[in-house]
C-alpha cells in the first residue's frame, strides 16, 4: 500500500475525509466555546464586582453627608 492508495481510501475518499474534518470541527467547537463562554462570564462578574463597589463607596459617602461626585 502507497500513500496515494491510503488517501484515495478505496474510492471512499470524499465521505471519510469529509467525515473526519466534520469531527475536527465539532471536537473544535467543544473546546473552544467553553473557553469563550468562561472568560464572558468572568468579565461579566469583575464589572458586577466593581459597580457594587462603586455604589458602596457612594453610599458610605452619603451617609457621611458628602455629596456623591457624578
């Protein structure tokens, strides 16, 4: 057996290479979107973090009769 003989795969060739690049991309994609969606979440979370603190330091503000810069 040749190296053209093993990517001709016996006349199959279109529906096995086809079959592992469809693989590759939904293995790919597995990897990939959790990864995305984990550094979203926790920018979402340091932005929820850093209003809560804003509005804290302009409570404790308030409550010690200054007024809250805008």
């Amino acid at each position: 057996m040749n190296w053209s003989e093993f990517f001709h795969m016996g006349g199959y060739a279109f529906f096995v290479w086809t079959s592992y690049g469809i693989t590759l991309i939904v293995v790919l994609a597995n990897i990939i979107a959790p990864v995305m969606q984990r550094k979203k979440i926790i920018a979402r979370i340091k932005r929820a973090v850093k209003r809560e603190q804003i509005e804290l330091a302009n409570s404790k503000q308030m409550a010690n009769g200054g007024k809250a810069e805008q």
